[in-house]
C-alpha cells in the first residue's frame, strides 16, 4: 500500500467530497470541545496527515465494537476514516487469513516500529493462556509483543479497556484490561458496549491532528468525550429533579417521556457522549429510546446490580441476611438476658444483711 | 485498574451494605432484649389513679419543649427540631432513598421534589452545625460532652454531607462521592445500636415507660 498517499487522498479517491469532510471536521471540533475556528486546524492537518499504521488486535470480545464502526446502513465519514486508517492488520476486516495475516502483523510492525497505533478491542484472559489464541500465539503475548513499538495504545470497547463481560462476576478466564498489562505506553480508553463511532476516530483524529494524545480522566478516558455523565446531559432530568419517574416501562409517565431512574438508569454514574452525540447519526440513544442508561463505559457495569434496579438499591439479597441477623441478635439477646439475671441473683445472694446495731459499733 | 470507584459502589451497594444492615439488625434486637429482660421490680403499691394513654401520650409531648426552655436554650430546641425533621424529611422523601427502602422492606410511597429535598438538606446540615457549635461554646455542654456525643454528630453529619455533595457534583467524582456516601450510611448503621444513636429505637420504649410509671405515681408528664 502507498504510504505516501495523504489520508485526504485517500478520502476523495473513496468519493468523500469536501463538503462531507468538512462537516466532519467541525463536528469532531464541537466533539472535543474546541473553538469553531479549530475546525479548519483539523481538516488541513487531517488533510496532510499521511496514513497512519494501525494495526487493531481482537481478543475476548463479541466484535460488537467493529460493527459499530462499520455497519452503519450509509458509509460514514467515521466508517471510511477508520477503514482508512486501520487496514494493516484487522483479524475481522482483513481478507488475510492464518500465517499471511500473521505475516503482515508482523511486517507492518517492524516496518513502523515506534511509529504504529495499536488498537484493541477486548479483554486478555489471565486464567489460562488458551482461553483464547491466534495462530497459535496466546492474547497476552500478542499484545505484549505489538506493544512493545507501538506509539500508544487505544483500548476501544469496555472490554479492552476495563475488562468487560469477560471480566465479569466470577471472571471464569481471569480476564483483564489493556492497562492493566501496557505499563511502559501511552494507553488510551475509549469505553463503551459498544463505544460510540465518532468518538473513537475523534480520537484517532485527534491523534492525527495534533500529534498526541488527548487529556485522560482517571480512567484513561478521553475526557472531552468522557468528561460530563449521561444524567447531566439527559433531556429527561428536569423530570428527575421534579420527582416525576416512569415506574413501568407502559406506564403513563413512560408515555410521557419522565426520568427512567426507578427503571434502573445508570445515566448518573456513567460519563459518555451519548446525551449529546446520540447515536445513528445523531438520531438517538437508549434514554431517548425509552430504555435506562446500562452504564456500559463504566468499568465492572455488568457488576452493577440488576439493569433494571434503581442505582440506590442495595444489590444483594437482603431477606435471608436480615432474618438470621435478628435470629442471632434473638439468641445473643437472651443469653445476655441470663447473664444479666445470673449476675443481679447472684448480687443479691451475697449481699449480707447489716444491722444498725453493727454499723454503730463501728466496724 | 485496581480499585476504581466503581469497585467502591459495588462494594458499597453489595457486601457493604448486607454487613451494615446485619450488624445493625443484629445490634438492636439485642439491645432491645437486653432492655427489656432487665425488668423492673415489682411495684406493690396500688397505681395512684388509672391514667391510660399516659404511655402513648408521653411518647409525643416529651417532644414539646417545657415552659420557658425553648427561650432559654433556642439553638438546642431549634437546631435539633429543624436537624430531626430535615433528617427525617431527606431520608424518608428523597426518591433514590425511597427505592433503597423498597428494595429492603417492600413498602415505597411519592417522593418530594428534589429542590424540596436540596433546601431541606441545606437547614438540615445549617441546624447541625450549629448544634455542634452551641455544644462547644456552652460551658456546661461542654463539659457534658464526652467522644460518644461528638461520635455521634459526625456519623450523621458525614451521611449528611456526602450526599449533598454527590448531589451537586461538589469536591469528588459523582461516583466516588456515592460510594463514600453510602459507606457512611453503612457506617451509622453500624454504629446505630452501640452508641447513643440507638435512641431512634429507645425512645419510644423510654417515654412510653416513664409516661406509664408517672401515670400510675399520678405524677404530671
Ligand atoms: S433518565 Fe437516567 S440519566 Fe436521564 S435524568 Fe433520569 S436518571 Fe438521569
């Protein structure tokens, strides 16, 4: 493949025209809350940009995060961006298969040691190495291995980047997340079930328009994208902060659009773009939908109770707890009781009796 | 990707709380047991006059100020009128808090509209600082107070603060600030039957007693 060609190239070879992309551009700007002004910034620097390597490696996940990027029902701008960037090595999207996509891992790595974006979407099993292989290699070498000369690496996917479904209660692999293994590089998270498309080329524009990598939240999130919860950003909370709540998901306040919070929105503790970005272009998102927030960029959200239970409800079982709690209290209460009883009788019974002929003796 | 927040809450929300509401459980029952098994001697003298209700009423009037008190110590009937109700107020209306009930006894009733909730929190938190404050500026309080009453303050101040502050998105992470107010509720479960806060439980065994024994002395109460 020409190395040389500029991604802009590339894109109006692929029929983008100047209008899409620039349109593109402002929205990546307005994303990562830059001035307007920026978007011209980034449309020439993304129109310069030669093409990066990127070498994306799967590992235990649903290939959920790929399909949201690639099948959308239009070619996006999102879908071509990434396409473009991302075919050196794609277990999913390559027409390679076993030792030549192998091969061509490995090429594209010497080829741009130090230079190449290595993506990854799902997690590493620690449990047994061959939980999960490629071409005989386990996950967890594989991505030590493409690690070591990459200049970052982006974890899409919550599985990637917190360990996710495979990781969750009991995590029979022992699964992990990206971070937990890349100590010595750059690990960017960009989370999700799957993550939103336009924030995963933003960050790959990003990346390709100012050379680095975005400001991190705590969690390695990109917190222009990552930075404000789905509950702040949610058309229903003036209905949250009202007290009208949906209690069923046909109910009257259903029909009527109120907060989903009793239905078990986890739209308070998940940060995302979701609120404002929407999905489907723009079209909606789960709230919008009549659905709870799952909280799914959230690390350990599989963990987080049942979808459909209130975020202030406890999560375990409560009845059996409770019962035996005050069957011991019961117990421990009437031994206490005979404690106590043993000890006012036994007072009682050593007290000795004293006459006032024998107090006035003296003694 | 160790101990994240999120860990925190599900700790929290999960064992943590289990743990917290068996120990208080566990607690009151037997501080309950341990009250009523202590008995009373026996009174032999026949009862003044018969004064029925005596026991229930007290249970209510012992929650009026006497005549002249409330002048004298304003901030301590004040303060701890307004600190009681908004106490009771956030944590029975709050609608999250409702669930939270519901999900341990079944029972769930309307919530109150959270800019209801969020001035009731403010009086609330007001009240109790100046409880504290008249505490340590009054001589006699003062020498009154032991650690237990302190103790006591600031395990319902933290529940207090915490979720004010998770509420506003103030100081820490929303979802930190959750988990550390949900582990402070924990933490007065906890304490509940071991400190002077059982008096959410013995107070009505208290007043009641007292009302029925100066009802039967045909004493005033
Ligand atoms: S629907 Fe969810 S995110 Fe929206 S206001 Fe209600 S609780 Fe918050």
């Amino acid at each position: 493949m020409n190395t040389v060609e500029t991604l802009g190239e590339i894109l109006r070879r692929r029929g983008v025209s100047r209008r899409g992309f620039m349109k593109y551009c402002a929205t990546t700007a307005s994303l990562m809350a830059l001035p307007p002004a920026m978007a011209e910034t980034i449309a020439a620097r993304l129109e310069k940009a030669s093409r990066p390597s990127v070498i994306w490696l799967s590992f235990q996940e649903c290939t959920g995060c790929t399909e949201s990027m690639t099948r959308s029902h239009t070619p996006t701008l999102e879908g071509l961006i990434l396409e473009t960037v991302s075919l050196d090595y794609h277990h999913t999207l390559q027409a390679a298969s076993g030792e030549g996509a192998e091969q061509a891992r490995e090429q594209a790595m010497t080829a741009n040691a130090g230079k190449y974006l290595l993506v990854v979407d799902g997690s590493i099993p620690m449990g047994d190495p061959g939980y999960s292989t490629i071409a005989g290699m386990s996950n967890v070498d594989m991505l030590l291995d493409a690690a070591k000369n990459a200049a970052a690496v982006i974890a899409v996917g919550s599985c990637a980047a917190f360990g996710g479904i495979p990781k969750a209660a009991p995590n029979p692999t022992g699964a992990v997340a990206v971070s937990s293994l890349v100590k010595d590089k750059p690990v960017i998270n960009v989370p999700g079930c799957p993550p939103i498309p336009v924030v995963i080329t933003g960050v790959l524009a990003h990346f390709l328009t100012f050379g680095g990598l975005p400001e991190l939240d705590h969690l390695g999130r990109p917190r222009v994208f990552y930075g404000e919860s789905i509950h702040d950003r949610c058309y229903r909370r003036p209905f949250y902060d009202r007290g009208l709540f949906a209690e069923t998901f046909d109910d009257e306040g259903a029909r009527k659009g109120w907060c989903l919070f009793k239905l078990g929105c986890k739209g308070p503790v998940t940060y995302n773009a979701c609120a404002t970005t929407k999905w489907n272009q723009g079209t909606s998102f789960p709230i919008q939908s009549g659905h709870g927030c799952i909280g799914c960029s959230e690390p350990d959200f599989w963990d987080l109770g049942g979808f459909y239970q209130a975020l202030s409800m406890p999560t375990q079982k409560l009845g059996k707890v409770a019962g035996a709690a005050i069957a011991g209290g019961t117990i421990a209460g009437i031994a206490m009781a005979a404690h106590n009883r043993s000890m006012k009788a036994s007072a009682k019974q050593s007290h000795e009796r004293v006459s006032t002929d024998e107090l006035e003796k003296g003694e | 990707m160790n101990a994240t927040a999120m860990d925190l809450l599900i700790w929290a929300r999960g064992t943590g709380f289990s743990l917290a509401l068996a120990i208080a459980l566990f607690g009151l029952t037997l501080r309950v047991f341990e009250i009523l098994s202590l008995g009373r001697k026996h009174d032999f003298a026949p009862a003044r006059e018969d004064s029925p209700g005596s026991g229930l009423r007290t249970v209510f009037s012992r929650s009026l100020p006497l005549p002249g008190m409330a002048q004298k110590s304003p901030i301590t009937y004040f303060g701890g009128y307004v600190f009681h109700v908004g106490l009771l107020l956030v944590i029975v209306f709050f609608v999250p808090h409702i669930e939270a009930i519901r999900a341990v006894i079944g029972l769930s009733w309307p919530g109150l509209p959270t800019a209801v909730i969020d001035m009731v929190s403010v009086a609330t938190l007001l009240a109790l600082v100046a409880v504290l404050f008249d505490r340590r500026r009054n001589k006699v309080k003062r020498m009154l107070s032991g650690f237990g009453d302190y103790f006591a303050w600031g395990i319902t101040f933290l529940p207090m603060v915490t979720g004010y502050l998770a509420f506003h998105h103030l100081v820490l992470d929303y979802t930190l600030m959750l988990a550390i107010h949900i582990l402070s509720v924990e933490l007065l479960l906890i304490a509940l039957p071991f400190t002077k806060l059982t008096h959410v439980v013995t107070l009505f065994l208290a007043r009641w007693y007292n009302g029925d024994w100066f009802g039967r002395r045909g004493i005033a109460s």
